[in-house]
C-alpha cells in the first residue's frame, strides 16, 4: 500500500454501519404503518371459577376491542386432567361485550388453583388467540 485511502477493514466496517441504519430506519418507517393497522382485537374484563359442595359455575366477559366483527367465539378453559369446557361466545360486533356462564360443567376444578383458559376467534383480517388464566374460588 502507499499510505493512500482506508484500509479495507475499516471500509467494510463502515459499509455494515451504514448498511445497518439503513435497514433500522426501514424498520421504523414499516412498524409504525403496521401498527397504525388495527385488526382483531378481545379484551377479557373477567374470568372466574367459583367451586362450592353444590355447584360450580364458570363465567368470562369479554369485550371485543378490534376493529372488525369476531366470528365463531369460544373460550376453552382447561379444567383437572386437561379436560377442556367449551364456552360458546358467538359472534361479537366491534365493541360489544358479552358474559357467559356454564353451570356444573363436565371439566372438573378445584377450589385455590389457577386454570388455563384461551379465547378464539375468526375475522375478515384473521383469526385471534389469546391466553389467560383464571383461578377457581
């Protein structure tokens, strides 16, 4: 070399700097546009189980907080041994809330344990899951 220019390491390196900002810039301008596209959307505001000698009763609420009608709603809450209860919701328009309660339901639970539960549904922009847990009182 005669001492003239940057070493080709220190091109290089120069070049991912600039490749990299490039691509993070990128990033921003696409995340903010599809985060600023709502979808399907649920919010539950309450899940319970209450277990007494004579009866048990297994509520949810549920609101829909997308921007589109949820079809074919469920939530599934997964009792002792894995047994599933099948809460049928229907359908939910946007920002409609609705409750649900299932009496003495086949899925058995007890009393100071917490339960898996997933909310489903279908939409025009795609299919929603979400997970939570509920304890039994």
């Amino acid at each position: 070399m005669d001492g003239k220019g940057i070493s080709p390491l220190l091109a290089s390196v120069i070049l991912i700097a600039i490749t990299a900002s490039a691509g993070l810039a990128l990033w921003r301008v696409i995340s903010g546009r599809v985060a600023g596209t709502a979808g399907p959307d649920v919010q539950v505001l309450d899940a319970s189980i209450t277990v007494t000698p004579s009866v048990t009763v297994v509520s949810v609420t549920v609101k829909n907080t997308g921007d589109v009608r949820l079809e074919n709603s469920t939530v599934t809450v997964y009792g002792e041994g894995g047994q599933a209860l099948e809460i049928p919701l229907g359908t939910l328009e946007v920002g409609q809330t609705v409750s649900r309660d299932s009496v003495n339901p086949p899925a058995s639970f007890l009393a100071g344990k917490e339960y898996a539960a997933v909310f489903r549904a279908g939409s025009s922009k795609g299919t929603l899951s979400r997970t939570f847990t509920i304890l039994a009182r």
